[in-house]
C-alpha cells in the first residue's frame, strides 16, 4: 500500500492518486455526516415546504465561497459546487420529510 503523503511531498502519480483517494473516503465520511443533519432537518420541521430556505442556501453558498478564497481556492468553482451540494442536500431532505409519513 502506498503510504499517504501531502499533496507537496508526492513525487510520483502514484503517491497522488493514493492521496486524492484517501481525501475522497473522508470528504465521502464528511457528506454522511452532512446528510445525517438533513435527516434531523426532516424530522424537525413542522412542513415539508420549510425544506427549501433560498436566503439560507445563499447564505451557506456565500460561506463557502468566502471560505475557499480565503484559502486560494477559486471562488466561482467552490460556489458552484456548493450550489450543486446544496440542491442535493435539499432533494434528500424532501426524501426523508415525505418517508415521515
């Protein structure tokens, strides 16, 4: 097994791609952890029509963006996975309120 370097300190495409798939298993472990929120989400609002907040989704959209240019991350790539996320993260919540029965 390749050992996980930082990205600075990878010198083959091995070491690279041993990197990249070892952050996704854990951005992946960080999204189930984000859905299980969406899961409480569901159960706690009292009508499925509170699902979809549009100045909440501007709001985490805007944190995101603002988090990754602090970083040197380009902003308009991060918002628009963000946007993607969320729009994801809204689709499964819907799921999980009408499971409620």
């Amino acid at each position: 097994m390749t050992e996980i370097l930082a990205g600075p300190d990878c010198t083959n495409m091995a070491e690279v791609r041993a990197g990249v798939d070892s952050l996704d298993r854990e951005l992946v472990a960080l999204l189930r952890r984000r859905f299980d929120y969406m899961d409480a989400a569901a159960r706690i609002k009292p009508e499925r029509g509170h699902v979809r907040d549009e100045a909440r989704k501007a709001q985490v959209i805007a944190q995101a963006r603002a988090a990754a240019e602090a970083q040197g991350l380009p902003g308009d790539a991060i918002a628009a996975l963000w946007e993607r996320l969320v729009e994801a993260s809204i689709a499964y919540e819907l799921a999980a309120f009408d499971r409620r029965g």
